[in-house]
C-alpha cells in the first residue's frame, strides 16, 4: 500500500502551497543524498518526498488526490505525471530546481542540475586479523591495498553529447501535456568526460593499479564479522570522480585462555583439591596482563568469580564487561598408597561429607547470573 503523502511531508491536508514547499525543503534537506552517501533508505525516502511534492504543489493534482487518493493517478498516462516508478536522481533534480537552487544546492556541492555528476569508484574489500587484545585496547594497524588510480598523463575531453553537462533532456508527452526532464547522458555516463589521451601503461579507461599502505584505526570493543569504512581508500574511477571505500572485515584470533561472550570473557581456574581446602592465590590471564586473586578456604567446585571491568571495553563508551573465573577443582585420578589410605580414613567423617548450603546456588541459578 502506497503511504500517504501528507504523511510523508509530515503536514495536515488543510496545509497551503508555502507549507508543502517548506515541508518538502525540509525533507529533501533531511534525506539529500549528498548528505546521505550510499544510503538506500535515505535515497527512497528522497524520492518519495519528490513524488509528494510533485502532486501536491500542483493545484488540479492535488485536487484529485484529495478527491481520490492514488487511485486518481492509476492506470494509463504511467501516474503523476514524472511517477516515482520511473523517477530518478536527475529527474527529480530537473524538475524541482526551485527547490534545490539557491541555499540548498549551494550547501551540498552546488546542487545536481548544474553540471555533471561525479562518479565514485569502486569499494574495496579485506579482512583484517585481530587478537583479543588488540580488540580490548583498539590498534592501528597497516595494510598494503592494490588500488585502480587514474594513470599519470591521461586526459579526458568534454563529451560532446551532453557538452559536458552529464545529462540529456528529454520531453515526454504525459495526460498533464508535455513535461521536460533530465536523464543520465548515456555517452559518457554522467561524467560529461571521455578518455582523450591514454598512456600506454594505462586500461581502456586510462586507469593503472598500485599499491598503497593504509592506516586504520581500529576502535576497541569490535567485534568478529564488524565491518569498518575507510572513506576514499578504494579504487578511483575516470573522468571527474572520487575514489571508492575501503571496507574492512574485522576476524577475531581465538584467545588461547579467554572465551569472550559479548563484552565479557570466561575463563576456566583449574585447581587442586588440596588448594581447594586450604585456599590459595593464582594468577588469572586477562587482556591487559595477568591479574592475582585469592580463592578462600574451602572453595567449592562450579563457583564463579566476577572480576569487574576486566573484560572487554564497549564500542559506544559504555564502560568494560567483566572477566568471569569459573573455579574447576581437579580430582586425582590415580593415588598412591598412603593417598589413598588417607582419602580411606576419612570416608565416614562428618567434615567430608557433602553438606551444600542455601547460599550455594545451583548450576542453573549460576547459568541465570551469567546472562543477567
């Protein structure tokens, strides 16, 4: 079902033609795609603000769209008249460039109708290999990148086609009469350049490969399978462009101690039954170095230690999860002779038997606080 256009512009039906042209500044402002670059969502609801705008600035279409809503405009003559279905960036540009002069074009590169577009080159895709530490305490690390840059010599001429505008115009003949609109120039693309002079180490588009080291910041807390955006470090494209994005996938290196579950870690105490009943300090493997804790006398297998701030930092700035030492007491399985008499001498004492208290949670109470 087609959303109302009203709706869209966030305006009453009773409003007048200042209020819907405010309405639709604002949105067009709002989901520019200069603003928005490689935002689907954002250029969509461009267009659909397009379209309201062009039927509801007209005054008989308007008129019949409050008499009929879109049902008005089905059917033959292909909708309202320039039709969200066929409507794309240069038309809408062409069309309303009362609306995209002025302020409004000159805040986001000039406005589109003016002259060509510029093309964006290609993205580039790696993946970059990260430890746990490197993820708990952010890094910069290094890449060597092969990258498509226009060759040194090449020239572009202006297309003759568009005379270097990057757009045709065209007139249709719609049931509103004769409508006028720009479309991409099919010569060259919308670059309103052609390759002129081509060195003779460069493609059939006067482009080369090299190699570039880049730098990239890698925030703390990231995850495995992130992707990170490095804006201008992929391939160039010809003629009047700008260069592509280099789009980094984030592999996190299993930890050989540590298991990490979101923002906090686990790691797995093996102990003694002797250090069991006696207590005793170990030193736990973090992120950030090793960290001394004291198990209590008496230490009962399954517990769980919570050592606070010890894991990994949020990537919002939230503060650090929790390291969580899960408490392991290790029962022989061999003895020798006098082990085994001792372990014999105590089979009916009282002190050894197992006697769980109510602050002792169960498994599955301990699960339940993990994950709260």
């Amino acid at each position: 079902m087609k959303k109302d256009f009203y709706e869209i512009l966030g305006i009453s039906k009773g409003a007048d033609a200042a209020e819907i042209k405010k309405a639709y500044r604002k949105s067009a402002i709002k989901y520019h795609p200069d603003k928005n670059p490689g935002d689907k969502e954002a250029e969509e609801n461009f267009k659909l603000a397009a379209e309201a705008y062009e039927v509801l600035s007209d005054p008989q279409k308007k008129a019949k769209y409050d008499q009929y809503g879109h049902q008005a405009f089905d059917g033959a003559g292909g909708g309202y008249g320039g039709g969200h279905g066929g409507m794309n960036m240069d038309d809408i540009f062409s069309q309303f460039g009362d609306i995209f002069g002025g302020g409004f074009g000159g805040g986001f590169g000039g406005g589109r109708s003016s002259g060509p577009r510029r093309t964006k080159g290609s993205n580039l895709r790696i993946k970059v290999k990260l430890t746990l530490e490197e993820i708990a305490n952010g890094v910069e690390k290094k890449v060597k990148v092969k990258r498509k840059v226009q060759a040194q010599g090449v020239s572009y001429k202006t297309c003759s086609t568009c005379n270097g505008q990057g757009q045709v115009m065209r007139v249709t003949n719609t049931i509103l009469g004769r409508m006028q609109s720009a479309s991409t120039c099919p010569t060259c693309g919308g670059t309103g350049q052609l390759l002129d002079k081509k060195p003779a180490n460069a493609d059939s588009q006067g482009m080369i490969q090299e190699d570039e080291t880049v730098a990239i910041k890698i925030p703390a807390g990231v995850v495995d399978g992130m992707q990170l955006k490095v804006s201008n470090k992929g391939n160039d494209a010809p003629g009047n462009s700008v260069p592509g994005d280099l789009i980094v996938a984030i592999e996190e290196i299993e930890h050989e101690f540590l298991k990490r579950e979101g923002e906090n870690l686990h790691y797995d105490l093996y102990i003694s039954f002797s250090e069991a009943v006696l207590g005793v300090s170990k030193d736990i493997e973090a992120v950030n170095g090793k960290v001394r804790i004291k198990l209590e006398e008496g230490i009962q297998s399954g517990k769980i230690l919570r050592l606070k701030g010890k894991g990994i930092p949020s990537l919002n700035g939230y503060g650090n999860g929790d390291l969580l030492v899960h408490v392991n007491v290790w029962t022989p399985k061999t003895l020798n002779k006098e082990q085994k008499q001792f372990f014999e001498s105590n089979l009916g004492d009282d002190n050894f038997a197992p006697s769980p208290e109510k602050s002792d949670k169960s498994f599955f109470e301990k699960v339940k606080d993990m994950f709260s």
